[in-house]
C-alpha cells in the first residue's frame, strides 16, 4: 500500500468515526423522546389552606404536559377539602372509564354521572362499575399554600 493510499484511507476513517460521534447522540434524541429525562410532573399550588373547608371544592392548578419534545402548560383540577385536620385532593376522574366525578352534597358524597358511581367523603366506592376508590394526589404544605403533586392510584396506595 502506498503512503498516498494509507493517509487517504485513514483520513477516511477519522471522518466516519468523528460524523458517528456526532450524528448518534442527535439522532437518539430526535428519534426517542421517550427515554430523556421528563420536564412535567413537580407540584403546583392548590392555594391557600386557611381557605379549605369540610365540604370539597374544585381547585384550579396548572400542570406541565410533555408530549415527545413538546412541553405545555395545561389547566387541571382536584377536589380538595380538609378533614379532621386532614387535607384531601382527589382526582376528578372516575378510576373506571375516566369521566369528570362531580361533589353531591344532598348525598355526601362524590358521583360520576357516566355509569352511576358513587363514592363516600373518603373516596371510597358505594355503589357503581368502579373497580376502586377515587385516585388522590400527593399533598404537602408550605406556610399557608397547599401544593399538589403527582396522582397517585388508589390501589397503590
């Protein structure tokens, strides 16, 4: 092999391995979102405690959605109350097939007009197709701010 021949040829290689080097990491990234590390989830403040009640209102929270590469800011909400000194949220979706739960107060209770759940105070199941208690979300509270985190299912927890 000549000189010229060898220089060529490994001057070749040092370029697919440098181009490798570079296009993996890009292309992993734009071609498994799934994996990185999500931006979403964390706490959002569900407002003032001194303001929570035995009877369960709606609060209003803004949580971060990611979808592939794409992070949103989007409006949910939760049932939140407090009991026996004891601060509640729930989730506002029947565990059964995801339908809006709303608070009956003449029935102490929440209901999802879908297929006629019925759930106590305590979230637990009266009567319905549900197959568990309403979800809750973990709470905790700094000062006078309630903050919800990530819901957690019923049956874990």
């Amino acid at each position: 092999m000549l000189r010229r021949e060898f220089h060529s040829r490994a001057i070749f290689v040092l370029n697919a391995v440098i181009g490798a080097a570079l296009a993996l990491p890009a292309a992993a990234y734009l071609l498994l979102p799934g994996k990185r590390k999500r931006a979403g989830g964390g706490w959002s403040d569900a407002g003032s405690v001194s303001s929570l009640t035995e009877q369960p209102r709606q609060a209003i929270i803004q949580r971060k959605r990611v979808d592939g590469w794409k992070t949103t800011l989007e409006e949910a909400t939760a049932w939140v109350f407090k009991r026996d000194g004891k601060v509640t949220a729930f989730s506002p979706s029947c565990p059964h097939l995801g339908c809006g739960v709303s608070f009956k107060a003449d029935q102490g209770g929440f209901y999802c007009p879908c297929h006629d759940s019925a759930f106590s105070i305590d979230g637990k199941v009266l009567t319905g197709p549900s197959p568990r208690p309403l979800d809750e979300f973990e709470t905790k509270i700094e000062g006078d701010r309630l903050w919800l985190g990530s819901v957690r299912r019923s049956d874990e927890a």
